[in-house]
C-alpha cells in the first residue's frame, strides 16, 4: 500500500504538472487526494507496529510531518516563482515517484501477517457511546472547518474593506509626485519656495 501511495500520488502530481485544461488539473488533484488519504492508517499501523518507545516514535513523525508541512509552501512558492507553477508538481511528483522506487528496491516485503489481538481493549465501548463520540468529532470537524473558513472570509473583506476607505497610500504618492514635479519646475525656472 505504501508503494501504491508513493507512486500514485507521485503520478497524479506529475498529472496536475502536465494538466492541458482546468479539468484534467482538477482530475488530477482529486487522484493525488485519493492517494494521499493511504499514508495516515498504513503509514501509522507500520510505524506502531515496528515502534519500540511508541510515544517517542509517534511524537518524532509528528515532528517530521510537521516540518513537512512547514516547508511545503516555501518550497512549492520557490519552484513557482524560480520556474513555473507546473515546476511546483513536477519536482515534487518525481520525488514521489523516485521515493516510491526506493522504497520497492530497500523495503523487504512483508511476509507476516499481525496476529489476532490476545488482549482485550484497553477501553471498551458500547455501540452507542461509540457512535455518539464519532458524532461529537464529526461536529468539531465542521464547526473547526467553518470557523477557519469565516475567519478567512472575514480577514480578506477587511483587507479589501480596508483598502478602500482608507486609500492613503495612494493620496501619499500623489502627493510625493506632486512635490517632484514642483522641485523639478523649480529647479528649472529658478523659483524659490
């Protein structure tokens, strides 16, 4: 599954790179969403699993992910800025595909298989119970993502809002241009003042 993650993923970005119209870009995207989606259960039961300190081992790919998430915008606007947006997927794309090949040729495939679990959970729930708290996630999920969204919204209307009640920057420059042209024509007719 990881190696389907890698190399799909890496496909679609290279996809969205190569996008001839809108559509094929929004196709492309909603793939490496797909792909993207595999990391967090496989990624994660192979990191428990193999883990010794599990909080230490989760805590450090926390980190890491983080700082992943940390240097993408910076790193995706300079491949933009330096090339072109397209460089923004490409380059990334083929580091997924060539990570994805990697991991083939150096990870031994998994022959075993988990056994059951001899244990029983450490807290047990009622279908109900287990059902009410999948809701209450569900609704900090939406009111979180509503939230983010009106702040956002709000934050752009104020800066536009903003810019045009209070057009100084404008009214300043105007100014400064027209004490050049003064000291210019001063300058030039040997006026004073």
């Amino acid at each position: 599954m990881m190696v389907t993650f890698y190399l799909g993923s890496g496909l679609s970005l290279v996809g969205a790179a190569l996008a001839p119209s809108l559509y094929a870009l929004a196709v492309a995207l909603f793939a490496l969403g797909i792909f993207g989606a595999i990391y967090h259960p496989v990624g994660t039961a192979m990191l428990l699993e193999n883990a010794t300190q599990r909080g230490r081992t989760v805590a450090f790919n926390a980190v890491c992910g983080n700082i992943g998430v940390a240097l993408a915008a910076g790193v995706t606007a300079t491949l933009t800025a330096v090339w072109s947006w397209r460089c923004g997927f490409l380059l990334p794309g083929l580091v997924c595909i060539a990570t994805g090949a990697s991991y083939v040729c150096f990870v031994p495939p998994e022959t075993r298989r988990a056994a059951p679990r001899d244990a029983p959970a450490d807290v047990v729930l009622s279908t109900p119970a287990a059902a009410t708290i999948f809701a209450l996630f569900m609704v900090i999920a939406l009111a979180a993502g509503l939230v983010i969204n009106t702040i956002t919204g709000v934050a752009e209307d104020r800066r536009r809002t903003h810019r045009q009640q209070h057009p100084a920057d404008r009214s300043w420059r105007a100014v400064h241009r027209a004490r050049a042209v003064r000291r210019v024509w001063s300058d030039r007719c040997g006026l004073v003042g």
